[in-house]
C-alpha cells in the first residue's frame, strides 16, 4: 500500500515551486506541482488516453496484457509480496479513474491490490464506476503471470518497465539478485517526476499544420463471439530466423511482420464474396505503432506512442509479397520520422486544449470523443499489428522464463488484432480476436510457414476436431 | 511435436486439433498430455465477474432507487403541508401524482418482458389516479362521468387498434390506415362521452365529420397498400 508519506513528496525542487511559477503549461496538471503535495493528489490523464475512458464498455475493454510463462509455477505469495513491495515505486500506477465535470482525472488509490487467478478470457474490462479499483491488475495461473493493464494507464514501454520490475522483485524474493537500471526500478528508489509527465504536452509545436486525413478502410467481416469472451491464438517462432528471413527482403522485423500481417489481409478480402469487384473496396490499412520515446527525448511510463499507417490499395490490382514488403517500408519510414510525429502529437494537444472543447461538459463530450473514437481512429485502419520488441530480461532471471507474450484486446470495429514481442530466441505473435472466423491468423501464420519458418501455434479456443470456425472461407 | 498437416504449423502436445483450421491431430498416446496441462486455464468465470451486476439485479437496484425517492419525496411533502397549515390538504394531491409516477416507472422494470400485463397495470393506475384525485374532496364529481370513462376507451381503442396491427401479415402503409380508423372510432366515442357526461345533446357532430374525413384518408391508404405500393415496407419507402 502506497506510503501517506510515499514517494511523492520529495518531488525535485522546480516542481515544488506553485504552478503559477511554471512556465510550461502541462506541468500545471498535477497536484504534485503544487506546495501541498499530500492534499489529495490527483493526476490528469495524458492526450493519448483522455479518448479511452469515453469508450470503456463490455465490449471495448482498452487493456492490454503483458505475460510470462516462466520455469516453475508461480508462487502466488511471493508474487503479492513482489507486488506490494514495487507498487509504491510507481505511484502514477496506483490510482483509480474518475469523473470530473469536464475531464476523467486520476486520484491516488490506498486500496490493497491483490494477485487475481487468471481466467480463460483475459482483458475483461475492470468496473471503473467502484470505488477503489485499480486500473491494472496482476494474474496468476500454473506457470503464468500476467500483467493486464489499460492504455489508460501507460503504454508498453510503461507497462514492460513494471512487469520487468515485478519479475525481477519475484525473483529477488526467490535469491536471484538483479541489478537496478535498464528498465528494472528499485522499488525503495524515488520516482522520478518525469516519468507521469505528459510528454506529449511538452513535444507539442503550436501552428504546426494539420495530419492529413485518411480515408475509410477495410474492415474484417465476422459474426462477434459471446460477449466477455476472445480467441487468443499465439505462434511462437524462433527470433534469429525470422531475423535472416526479413534480412533477406532487406527488412526490419516489423517491416517484414507487417508486410506479413497486410498480404495476410489481402488474403482475407481476396475470399470474401462481396470483395470479388475490386472497384468496390477499400483499402487495407494496417496502424503500426511506435515509441515516441525513440524520436523525442522523454522518460515517461505514461502513454507515449503514436503509428504508422502502411496501407496496400486492392483497387488497384494483386499486390505480391515482395510489393507490399516495398511498399510498407517505405511508408513506415516516411511516419516514422519526428517532424511528422510532431504534426499529429501537436493536433491531438491543440484539440484537448481548444477553450471550446474543454467547456463541454464531460458527459457530452463522452459523446463526442466515441463518434470521433469511430470516424478519427477505428475507422481509418483495417486492424492493428504492434511489435513491442525485445522484452530485455536482465540476466539474472532471463533463463527463469520461457516467453513473453502481448497480448491486445480487439474491438468490434477492428475484430482482429496482433502484439508481437521477443524474448530470448522466441519471437510471440499473438492475435485477440473477438469474431468467431479465424482466416486472417490461418492467412498469417500459414504465410510464414510456406516462407519457410517454423511456427507453434495455441489458441485458448478449442475446437472439435474437424469442426471449422463457422462462417471461415480461407 | 506434432502439426498441422493442413496449415503446416506446430502445435501444442494436448491439443486434439488444430486451432486454425480444426483439422485433426494424431496423436501418440503415451506422448500425449491430459486437457488439465492446457497452457491456457480453462475456468471461463473472470474474479472480476463478481462485481458485473446482472440485469435483473440491476432493475432490483432500480425499483429500489425509484421506491426510496418516492417515500422521501412523500414525506417530506405531507410534513411541509402538516407543518404550515397542521392538517392534510393540497399534499394529499401531491403526494397521489408522486406514487402515480412511482406505480407507472416501477411496473415496467417489475415487469420487464411482459409487455401486456405491464400496460394493463399502468392502465388499471390511471384510473385508480383519477378516481382518486376526484375523491379526495368526498364527492365524485368528473371522474365516474368523463375520467374514467374517457380512459377505458382510449385504453380498449387503442388496445384493439394495436391488436389489428400486429395480426397483419403484411405491415406496410396500410397500417397507417388502420390507425386512422382507431382515430376516427375514438373520436366519435370521445364526443359522445362528452355529450352524456356533460347532459347535452346526444347526437355526435364535430367527430363524424372529423371521422369521414379519416375514413377516407384511410380508404385511400388501403387503396394504395393493396393495389399501387403491393404491401412495401415502410422503412424501404421512407428511407433517408
């Protein structure tokens, strides 16, 4: 449980001063810039995450889960102990989601978290409406643990700095000693007060001309599974192969994986009936995203990503392989690159500070954020592929675990999704899915088998032998 | 480790198919896993679905919410009308419209589903209400005359013109029609009670001519259902 007297005092002598003294306008937003930093704290949510709050529902859960198949099974004790013992390291982590008149805001939460038996479906929505519920929680099955986290929250980068920390705590607590840095956090250490900075307030650059919109893209058909379910399929490939395969194109691993991932798509749409005129589709456009924290100075476990968009245009023609692998490096390379990233961070800022967004009453502006959420985001990328790379265990416990795995929860719009993360020699690709066909993880993994590699594939949906997934054409 | 003849990838010893296109797996008995060692648990109950309310817990919740307001409300009204004038006087009828609202809100999450009985409850209410605004001076003055009257038919009209709607096979623009020919029959009941409440002529006027009018806008909508538009769907008609 989170000291009265926890970390957050001793913030670094700017960020004592009264906010009026600061220049930048986002440092303001928290309570810690003031005098009185043990009044009642409260932080404001970044500009990647106010959208998430608005669209939270049964059906779109906005967590994401990071998990560990480890050696041994896991000592659910320890675990808690683990758990306890790193939690106030990370006080921005520790709070609950509330309703301001305007905005969500996040207070500080005293609540005990506790260690939860995993289930079947994971990334189930947690109920913020409670009082005292955390919007992350820590899991546990057989040789399994998992951390299931809400964008709301962090990013990867953010959320695998806390997993790394708790393994590595779990482990400490087992004998292993592990040294701090590099992504492990002491939990007796200070946080630093630029780890819940905004970043995106900061790297913001006022005047800088508008992104331009994209246009609609193709969406996976599918009836819906159950409510509360998902179909986790996760393949499991050797690192350094598909290291030489991608090389072999002259790509990047995620070049090659979403060069993959969009002939997969192609695959899907190539099957479906009411794509067989061309004239009538739309394009297949996959969201790639990227840690800004690569492109812009910053430190924050706070949301801090943005994408790329490659796209292919069945319109006009079969795209081979080779084409796409082209086409999607190009286009990455060209998102990817600061001055751009710069364009879409200032438009996100400048939207939530226009004076006549922030007048609308939050319960009006739920409304507006989910038609936007629908129009600006789903609307405009066929499904979503993210490589958060390598999982970058310290030694100590490197050999304690087997794989990594992300896994993304999917939403209606998308249907499908995939994380892909490498640890050690095995490289995880795990796809969410919440419609009952599974063509486009069949179009995928088959992909990289006749490409010559060897893929495992588990899915937490058993299927009779010889039934197929209904309504699956591929 | 076995795989997929289909797809071409691995799998998992347990599993008896493949879970990208289900073909199945041979398996080797004494290399094979039981279900238990499934690298995915298989209880499907999340912790968290404690806290998930269901929907009928939810309407408990309501009705409860609704009942507590409504006595609140009451009593604050009777002790403000018993406070300044030490009797029971306009709160009386303050207090019969807050439970009329109560009875009319609570039914249909009481009696979610049920459609039919809900209506004829909430039906039964509005007449109970009349009656009882009206009695509480101690005499019956308009409600047995013109209230009650006047609410039974609509309620029977309407109830019969719905009824006709829906035993339609074909629900296009001639249920326009038949709404037109609800309308007219109410009317035409209307101003007759109207005359014999009010003890004057018994002769209906103003409705039968309000009614042909409808008669025949009605004619000509059945006309134009069963001969022009062949029974089309309203939504595929009027479609934005």
């Amino acid at each position: 449980m989170t000291k009265k007297s926890g970390p957050l005092a001793p913030a670094q002598a700017q960020y004592r001063q009264p906010y009026r003294a600061l220049g930048s306008s986002h440092a303001r937003e928290y309570s810690h810039a003031r005098e009185y930093p043990r009044a009642h704290p409260w932080y404001a949510l970044d500009h990647a995450a106010i959208i998430y709050p608005a669209i939270l529902s049964d059906k779109i859960s906005a967590y994401f889960r990071i998990q560990a198949t480890l050696v041994d099974r896991v000592d659910v004790e320890r675990l808690q102990a683990a758990l306890d013992a790193i939690r106030p390291r990370f006080p921005y982590l520790q709070i609950e989601l509330r309703k301001g008149f305007f905005w969500f805001f996040f207070e500080r939460n005293e609540a005990p978290n506790r260690v939860v038996q995993d289930s079947k479906f994971p990334m189930q929505k947690l109920s913020t409406r409670k009082r005292g519920g955390y919007l992350y929680r820590v899991r546990a099955f057989d040789k399994r643990v998992a951390l299931e986290i809400c964008h709301i929250l962090t990013d990867g980068y953010g959320a695998m700095i806390f997993f790394r920390s708790l393994l590595a705590e779990y482990y400490r607590m087992q004998g292993i000693q592990t040294e701090y840095g590099d992504g492990v956090f002491d939990p007796k250490g200070t946080p630093d007060p630029a780890e819940w900075e905004d970043a995106f307030s900061r790297h913001a650059t006022p005047g800088a001309p508008k992104p331009v919109r994209g246009t609609a893209a193709w969406h996976l058909p599918g009836l819906a599974l159950p409510l509360y379910t998902m179909r986790v399929t996760t393949g499991t490939l050797s690192l350094a192969s598909v290291l030489v395969k991608a090389k072999e194109y002259g790509a990047t691993l995620t070049v090659y994986l979403a060069a993959v991932y969009l002939a997969a798509l192609q695959d899907v749409q190539d099957a479906h009936p009411r794509c067989a005129d061309r004239r009538k589709r739309k394009p297949l456009r996959l969201q790639v995203p990227a840690n800004l924290r690569n492109f812009f100075p910053s430190t924050t476990l706070r949301n801090f990503s943005l994408y790329a968009l490659p796209d292919i245009d069945t319109r006009l023609g079969h795209y081979e392989f080779r084409e796409i692998i082209v086409r999607a490096k190009a286009m990455m390379s060209l998102a990817y690159d600061s001055k751009e990233l710069a364009r879409t961070i200032t438009r996100n800022v400048m939207t939530a500070k226009n004076p006549f967004i922030r007048i609308i009453p939050l319960i009006l502006k739920n409304i507006f954020m989910r038609s936007v959420y629908k129009s600006h985001g789903e609307n405009l990328y066929s499904s979503l592929a993210t490589n958060v790379g390598m999982a970058r265990l310290p030694d100590s416990f490197a050999e304690k675990v087997l794989r990594i795995d992300v896994l993304l929860p999917s939403t209606p719009g998308l249907k499908t999704v995939a994380a892909m993360i490498s640890h050690r020699d095995a490289l995880s690709i795990s796809f969410g899915s919440v419609i009952e066909r599974n063509d486009l993880e069949r179009a995928f993994f088959t992909r990289l088998v006749k490409d010559g590699l060897r893929v495992k594939v588990e899915s937490n949906q058993v299927t009779d032998p010889g039934k197929e997934s209904s309504h699956a054409l591929l | 480790m076995p795989y997929c003849s289909n797809c071409g990838v691995e799998l998992d010893d347990s599993v008896a198919a493949c879970p990208l296109c289900s073909t199945p797996i041979q398996k080797f008995d004494a290399l094979t896993r039981k279900p238990e060692d499934s690298p995915y648990p298989q209880h499907i109950i999340d912790p968290e679905d404690a806290y998930r309310l269901s929907k009928a817990e939810r309407r408990r919740i309501g009705v409860e919410l609704l009942t507590l307001a409504v006595a609140l409300a009451s009593a604050a009204l009777l002790l403000v009308d018993l406070l300044s004038d030490a009797s029971l006087g306009w709160s009386r009828y303050a207090v019969a419209s807050v439970v009329f609202g109560w009875i009319v809100s609570v039914t249909p999450i009481v009696l979610y589903g049920r459609i039919k009985a809900a209506l004829s409850i909430m039906a039964a209410a509005v007449i109970a209400f009349l009656l009882v605004l009206d009695g509480m001076d101690g005499q019956m003055e308009w409600s047995l005359t013109l209230g009650t009257p006047i609410a039974m038919t609509t309620f029977m009209i309407a109830a019969a013109t719905a009824e006709i709607m829906v035993t339609r096979r074909i629900k296009g623009i001639n249920l326009l029609g038949i709404g037109a020919l609800g309308l007219s029959v109410f009317l035409i009941a209307l101003e007759s009670i109207l005359r014999i409440g009010l003890g004057t002529s018994i002769r209906p006027y103003w409705s039968i001519v309000a009614a042909l009018a409808l008669v025949s806008v009605a004619v000509f909508l059945f006309y134009l259902h069963g001969r022009v538009l062949r029974g089309a769907d309203l939504r595929k008609i009027f479609r934005l």
